[in-house]
C-alpha cells in the first residue's frame, strides 16, 4: 500500500502516522484471511492464537468413537491393578482380563464393578464419560443381580487375551486414524472360562473386545504411562 504524495502535504504528521497504522492494519487483515481455510466465519478470525493444542474432532476407534484434543488431564496415580507401562499393547490385554476376571467368593459387585473403572481416565473434553463404561462393562455379561445370583454358586470367571490386533492392522483403525498421536486402539479376542464350586463343569468360551489406550506423547495422556481412554464389548462397536 503507498500513500500518495499529495496527501502528505495535507495532514499533519500526527494523522499521517494514524493513516499508515490504519492502512497495515488493514493489510494484516487481508493477509491472514487468505490463508484461513475457506467458510470460516468473522467471528472465528478475530480468536486469538491457541496456547494448546487445537481441537480436533474425529472418529476414533470404530463408531461413536468422537475425542477433542484440549488439554492435559491430572496426572492421576496409578489405580491398584492397574498395568504401569508405556507398551499399549500390554495395557490393553492387561485390560481386557481385567474385564472378564471376577470370583464372587473373594469380591462384591461393586469392588469387580469398581476395579476397571479406576483406570479410566476422562478426557478434558468429556467424550468418554463413565456413563460408557458402565455400558460397556455390563457388556461383558455381568450385573449387579447377576452377580448377587452367581455369589450363591461360588462362581469365578478367568480370561486369557489369545489374539491381539492394533492401530493400523485393524480396517477401521485405516479408515478412521486416531486424531492424535498416542491414542491406540486394540481388539483382542480373549478365551473365557466359567467355574463354580457348586458344579464341577465349567464353561469357555471366546468373546472380542476393543479397549482404546491413551500414552505419552498425547497432550491428554499421563506423563510417563499410559492410561485406559475407553474400551467396547457391544458387538455393533467392537472394532476390527
């Protein structure tokens, strides 16, 4: 932009050093519009630059799968039980017997019911509610009156993860990427065996499930380990 000679005869320095601010300003404005992505409103011109991590929202980990990166959570200690490892992997195999591994002769409903739900860690942004958990863990074929029931049997179940997929070795783990590096997803297919002391017969059999694990370097994961984001036995969600 150059302001014409004859103007500056005419004003005094004062309103020249206004106009040439004013006419930056204005060159600012048509600089950076040029480079927003197209449809992007007045109002979101004018925020100011983000100190972390944009949001992000993107299916993650099969369907209704939804997370916004936004910020750092706690730093919460590690749960008793809980795997502390950065090999998500491990994490979620850890995970996924912990799930199906109950003996209503040693614990309550609520101490089983409880013992997962420890590890789980919400995201800022609130896309994995504890809500889903309790959901997903009635999931795995136990409730508070099932498990009142079965006390009665001595039951116990054990489970042993004997297939391991993830990230990018499952098809909608292609399709869909996670929406920020340290976000892992793995299915397994875990062997379960039902016993009681009231009946010498037992019963196995094989269940899939997802179980979504969050580690370092996400800006939503704990420091040094990882930690449980979510995880799904409902058929219609397991990811493969």
């Amino acid at each position: 932009m150059h302001v014409p000679s004859a103007w500056k005869s005419y004003l005094p320095r004062s309103r020249r050093q206004w106009l040439l601010i004013g006419l930056l300003g204005a060159l600012s404005a048509v600089v950076i519009a040029l480079f927003l992505p197209p449809g992007t409103s007045t109002s979101q011109r004018a925020t100011k630059v983000p100190t972390s991590p944009p949001a992000v929202s993107q299916t993650a980990a099969g369907p209704g799968a939804a997370f916004a990166v936004t910020a750092a959570p706690v730093d919460v200690a590690v749960s008793p039980g809980e795997p502390q490892t950065l090999d998500f992997k491990a994490y979620a195999e850890d995970t996924a017997r912990a799930l199906y591994t109950w003996d209503t002769r040693a614990s309550s409903y609520t101490q089983v019911y409880a013992h997962v739900r420890d590890w789980w860690v919400v995201l800022p942004d609130g896309s994995n509610p504890l809500t889903v958990y309790t959901q997903e863990f009635e999931g795995t074929g136990i409730n508070s009156a099932a498990f009142a029931q079965l006390s009665a049997y001595g039951a116990y179940r054990t489970a042993t993860a004997v297939q391991t997929s993830c990230d990018d070795q499952l098809a909608q783990f292609q399709d869909h990427p996670a929406p920020w590096v340290g976000l892992h997803v793995c299915t397994m297919t875990v062997s379960v065996t039902d016993r009681s002391t009231a009946d010498p017969h037992k019963s196995a059999y094989r269940v899939p499930v997802s179980v979504i694990v969050n580690c370092p370097p996400a800006a939503t994961a704990p420091a040094h380990r990882c930690a449980l984001a979510g995880f799904y036995t409902s058929a219609s969600r397991i990811v493969y």
